[in-house]
C-alpha cells in the first residue's frame, strides 16, 4: 500500500513487526531516458538502499548503500533508469539493528560492505541474486527482521538505561509530528531537560530540537503534496508556525526554497514506478 508518492518516489509503512523501528520503505524510479533532478529535504532517519540499473537477467550494477541522516538540502540526480528499493531505519535503532552510528553518516552515502563488513557483505551478496525490486525489499524487511531478533538478545543482557530513554523521546518527538517541546517530554520520562537533550544527541547525531523542526517540516510537505492548492496560511497555522511568514523562513532554513518553488519542483518531477 503506498502512503506517499511524489514523481519516482513511493512510500509505503513498515511491515507491523517492524513498526518500532522502521519508519518506511521506499523506492524511487527514473524514467530511462528523461534525467530527473530531485530535492531532498532534510530527513533524520537511515536508509539501507540497494540502487543501480537493472537488467533483463536482474540487478546489474546495483550495490547495497547506507545513506546516512540528511543535514542539508542538496539537489540528487540519479542516473536514467535507475532504481532505489529501500527501508529507512530510525535513527534510535541504527547501532542495533545496522551496527553503525547514524552521526557518523551524516549527509554521506557509503557502500553498507565497507561500513559494517560483517553484516553488509553477505547481504550484498543476497541482494545481488534477487531478480525484481519486490525480491530485494523482501530480503531487507527479512534482514532487519532477523537483526531485530538479534537486538532483543543484547538488550536483554544490557543494563544500559540511556537507549530505551532515547527510543522513548524520540518516538514522543515523532508522534507529536515536532509539535512537543523537549521540556515537555522530560518530566514524562523522569529526566531533566538536559539529560534528555545530552543523550539523544550522544545516541542519534541530533539534537531534540532540530528533530523537532524536521518532523514538522515533513508533516507540512505531507499536507501541501496532498492539496490541489496549498494554502499556506492554513496549513501554516496546522502545523504550528507562528503565522506563514514564520512558515516560509523555515522551509527557506531547511529545504533551501520558498513553498511555492519547493511545492512546483515536486510535481514538475515525472512519475515513474517500480514494478516487480
């Protein structure tokens, strides 16, 4: 079931066992011939990506990436053709279930092999026998199911407070859409302010409050995608920003382009799908 789509890009949520961890999957397509330039927007989260140009006979050049939280807006023009089949992982659960420290990621691309031989290696190895997207996204959903398995042995051997503590705030923080002042969360969870801010930028690469301002970001794009035409008074005041001024200041902050450019760059980008 696809919950978003915008041009090549489709969204759909995590299997239910996965849902703790796993914000969604996604692919993304090109058309053959026509380049596609894309924004991306800043996103807190990990995707495990498998990305190349398939053949007849199956995957072709395509190689298992991590691509690591994005800080900064920046312009993404994938080669003609190309596919993206991908699950994108919260950045509370990356050392658990991927083994590598999100921060340390961080407006980058690296082949998942080299970041973590251990478990990228033989997964590449899988990946590269699948024959359809639809293969390979069964075999990253299988993975982290395997992994999660993995990380509820060691949570249980572990005495360590501070992850479930993180995990805690940032899903507060993600379900509230960056609504939730971090003041607000730290009394729930028996926490001072500063503890919570100190171990979630320690764990996650981010602090509480740019997490925040990206949720909202994303909830607002969400709404605006979905609307024949914005209204950005409306949505401005949906979302809490001060008032639309207040709204176009941080999408200029954060996406790098007012709405009217950011909302017409998105439905200008051809529609392209992934099949199989």
């Amino acid at each position: 079931m696809t919950d978003h789509a915008i041009g090549g890009y489709r969204e759909s949520p995590p299997p239910a066992d996965l849902a703790f961890a796993v914000e969604a999957l996604w692919t993304h397509a090109t058309a053959p011939v026509r380049p596609t330039v894309h924004r991306v927007v800043p996103d807190p989260a990990v995707s495990l990506c498998f990305t190349g140009v398939r053949d007849a006979n199956g995957p072709g050049s395509s190689r298992l990436i991590l691509i690591g939280p994005v800080a900064q807006a920046r312009m993404f023009a994938p080669e003609p053709g190309s596919h993206m089949t991908s699950v994108r992982i919260k950045l509370e659960w990356c050392r658990s279930l991927l083994g590598v420290a999100p921060g340390e990621h961080e407006d980058a691309e690296h082949p998942y092999a080299l970041a973590h031989p251990a478990l990228g290696a033989p997964l590449e190895e899988r990946l590269a026998r699948t024959r359809t997207p639809g293969d390979a996204l069964r075999v990253l959903v299988e993975f982290l199911r395997a992994r999660t398995a993995a990380a509820t042995v060691a949570r249980r051997a572990s005495r360590a407070p501070a992850p479930p503590l993180v995990r805690a705030g940032m899903e507060m923080l993600r379900t509230s859409a960056g609504h939730l002042r971090v003041d607000a969360l730290s009394a729930p969870l028996g926490v001072t302010d500063r503890h919570l801010r100190r171990v979630i930028l320690a764990e996650t690469g981010i602090s509480p409050r740019r997490f925040a301002r990206v949720q909202r970001l994303h909830a607002l794009l969400r709404d605006a995608d979905r609307a024949a035409t914005p209204a950005w008074a409306a949505l401005a005041a949906r979302h809490g920003y001060a008032d639309q001024s207040h709204l176009i200041r941080e999408l200029r902050a954060l996406a790098g382009a007012t709405p009217g450019r950011l909302v017409a760059e998105r439905r200008a980008e051809p529609s392209v799908s992934v099949t199989g």
